[in-house]
C-alpha cells in the first residue's frame, strides 16, 4: 500500500525504535508518521569497534534512548500532529516533562513563524512510575567539547587547553571549515557523522511545516551518548549567558531563537543526564558565566584563529559547499561578531579579519539596529543581548580610530542621545558571573583565567 506525505491529514508521530551497533558505529534512530513509512536517521561514531559491557553498556542504551527522543524534533515538526506514540519501554513522567519543554520551547521561532500555537498541544505519554536513579559507571576523566567554527568554542578549547584538561575536540557533519578549525587546534578530534532521514527533505517538497529547530539540544545528546560510549564523563559547549536572553516581540512576547543554547535547557539536561543516564556524565558549558563581549575580549587575546574561524551563518548551511569567503558581511552574525570584537582588537586587525570595515557601510544601518533594539527586534540569531551592541557602539563612540566611521558617527547623533548612560557601560558587561554548572574543580582556576 503506498503512503503519501499529507501534512494535515496526519494523526501520530512514532518513535518506533533505536539501535546500536557496536561493530560498525552506527546508531539508526527511527521515526514515523501514522502508518507511513519508517524514517531512518543515522548517527555514525568513528573509531568501532567498540567494547560495551555491563554498566557502560546499560548507560550507552539510556542515552541512545534520550537521544532518539530528543532528535525527533526534527521530523515531528513537518506535521506537528495531536498524537505522539512512544513504542516499546515507556518513559517516565520526568523525561515527559522534559521533552515537553524541549519540543514547546525550542520550536518557539518554528511555531511564531508559522503563526502556530503550541502550548497544551504537545503531550509525550509516560509511564505512572519513575525510573530508578542512574548510578556512576566509572567514566574517566576526559572531555569532549563541541566545536562550531566561530569564536566562543575557540575561546572555551584554549581555556581548557591552559588549564591542563584532556580533551577532544568534536563536532557532528561535514563542515570543511569547522574540520580546519579543529585541526587547527592540535588536539585530537572526533566527527560524527549525522544523516537525516532522506525522506523528510521530500516531504519538505510536498508542504511539511519547516523552520528553525534547537539543533545545539539533539547536538548535546549526540555527543552525550559518544561520551559514553567512548567512556568520557564531560561533554562541554561554549554557550554564553546571552544565550538566554530572545527577541522580545510586540503582541507575542519572547521567542527565544537559541533557546537550546540558553540556561534554563543546560540545568533541565543536565540534571537530567545525572539522574536517568549517568551520575557521573558532566554537561555543561564553559563560557555560561561570560557575556558576549567578555567571550569577544577573551578571544581576541591571541590571532591564532584569524585566519580559520567564522560565525557566518551562510557558511553552515547543512548542504552548503565550502564557502570561498569565510564571512559574507551582510548577515546578523557577520555584524555581530565584528562589532563585538571591535572594542578589543587593532582596528587593522579586525578589517584583515572581515575583509572590510562592516560599520563604515551605510548599508548594514538596518542590520545593526535590529542588534541594537532601535526600532527592530534583536534578529532571530545566536547573537548578543541589545545592550551589548548598544555598549560596544558607546565604547568606539569614544575612540578616535572608529569615531568617524558611518554607523559610529550615527549611533552618536541619532542613538546615544536617546539612551540612559548607565546602560552603555562596558565594564558592567564584562563581569564574571556566579551562575553555571562547571564543575566545583574546575571553576576557581577557570575564574582566574578569565580574568587576566
């Protein structure tokens, strides 16, 4: 009986089974939609075979398990049907609890954009009685860090690097430039190969709901379940404690683009991964104490990555070509990050870096006020709060190099007079913070690092 993609007529979304092979390396995640056909995503771990037994195996299949449930976000959103199945063993009303966070939360962009509610209309069902709590399987000490290409993870690997921490250098796809990036390190790396059910780009073609998915929350469980795997017990990201802050919407309030990145997600899973995975698995993220700025003032310490990184969104497209230019100038990111970096680095420097002075060009005025919150949203985009643009535009406001450039001039005319002084000061956004989940031995050695 054929099957065709209908996106209104579909009633369930299956989570139909998860397997490993330890031989090969290759987990096969499988999803459907009614009696539609199975979706097949692979997630490959280079190095098999590998020797699972006992408690780390018990774990392995706990983690393959949250990492099924999680990545689904990724086919459930093309119909967002009333009914989700969970087939085989049950879960618990705790991973119910978080998966419905994660699925209401991180779609909020998907949901706002679609001009769809999603609030009480996703529902995972679970089992009346809890799982009993994970133990410690006796993971060593190494981490995985998760590698983007841009300069937060950058700063988060020398950090670690300084400190004495053994660490692997990881990401997921095919990216030549985060590949270069990588080894550009020195450190031993890992690529895991993550390929999306084929069908779900068809189903796309015949009208599935499509939009921004919290992609850093199915990379976390991707690398979670490496950990344990390879016997590792940290997994560690560069979110910053902007992250947590959205775009504020009239009429509709917060949405939040990178929402997987932010705080609130980081406790929920982490807890989560001590309780039902691994009491000894650590995740958590290196730089959540940081603000942007203070991310941009650590990494413009040394120039060892000028030549290698890039935050350009338009260079990670999942089936893009290897850019012939690293940043393309003209999108949220691009504008961003050089305005972030300009307060700390050599005027020179930075131009060498973009290949142009990004705020001497009366063209970026529209881009740069959505970052400022003047009269636009902060963009939908892993970029920093409006009152860290606002405090970068300040600081180079008094400094001859920049003053005369266009958006510097006009930010003074036209911006600053507008705005209470107090709230332009860059040394207020530079402090560390209190609040993260790095661990207790770690932290105190971190702390001072980043503050030199």
């Amino acid at each position: 009986m054929s099957w065709t993609f209908s996106r209104d007529a579909i009633r369930a979304f299956r989570f139909v089974r998860c397997t490993f092979d330890a031989t090969t390396g290759v987990a096969r995640l499988v999803y459907a939609f009614d009696d539609g056909p199975e979706l097949v995503e692979t997630i490959t771990l280079p190095g098999a075979p590998f020797v699972l037994d006992g408690q780390r195996a018990a774990a392995a299949e706990r983690a393959l398990r949250l990492l099924h449930l999680l990545a689904g976000v990724s086919y459930y959103k093309a119909a967002v049907p009333g009914e989700i199945r969970i087939e085989g063993a049950p879960i618990d009303a705790a991973t119910a609890a978080l998966l419905e966070s994660f699925y209401l939360n991180g779609l909020g962009e998907f949901a706002y954009r679609n001009g769809m509610h999603l609030h009480g209309r996703i529902h995972f069902p679970h089992a009346a009685t809890d799982e009993a709590p994970a133990p410690a399987i006796g993971l060593e000490r190494h981490a995985l860090v998760a590698i983007g290409g841009g300069k937060d993870s950058l700063v988060s690997i020398e950090a670690l690097r300084t400190l004495g921490v053994s660490q692997t250098v990881t990401w997921i796809g095919g990216s030549q430039l985060i590949k270069a990036c990588a080894e550009r390190t020195g450190l031993p790396t890992l690529n895991i190969g993550r390929a999306l059910a084929p069908e779900l780009f068809e189903f796309n073609r015949q009208g599935a709901w499509n939009g921004h998915i919290p992609v850093t929350g199915v990379n976390s469980a991707i690398m979670l379940f490496a950990a344990i795997v390879l016997g590792h017990d940290q997994v560690v990201f560069s979110n910053e404690r902007s992250a947590s802050y959205g775009s504020l919407i009239p009429g509709t309030g917060e949405v939040n683009h990178q929402w997987s990145k932010g705080w609130a997600w980081e406790q929920a899973l982490a807890a989560h991964v001590q309780s039902h995975v691994a009491a000894d698995l650590y995740y958590y993220s290196l730089l959540r104490p940081l603000s942007e700025l203070a991310v941009a003032r650590q990494f413009a310490k040394s120039d060892r990555y000028d030549a290698h990184f890039s935050s350009c969104n338009r260079n990670f497209h999942l089936l893009g070509e290897r850019p012939a230019n690293r940043w393309c100038g003209v999108c949220p990111k691009c504008h961003f990050v050089f305005l972030a970096l300009a307060p700390f680095m050599s005027k020179p420097r930075l131009v060498g870096i973009f290949g142009r002075n990004l705020l001497d060009d009366p063209a970026q005025i529209p881009g740069y006020d959505a970052l400022l919150e003047f009269q636009d949203h902060k963009p939908f985009e892993c970029v920093g709060e409006g009152r860290e643009s606002r405090a970068a535009l300040a600081a180079l406001a008094e400094r001859p190099e920049w003053r005369e450039d266009a958006l510097v001039e006009r930010f003074v005319r036209e911006i600053r007079p507008q705005l209470d002084s107090a709230e332009l000061e860059l040394a207020a956004l530079l402090q560390i913070d209190d609040e993260h989940r790095i661990p207790p031995a770690l932290w105190d050695s971190l702390r001072a690092h980043f503050a030199t």
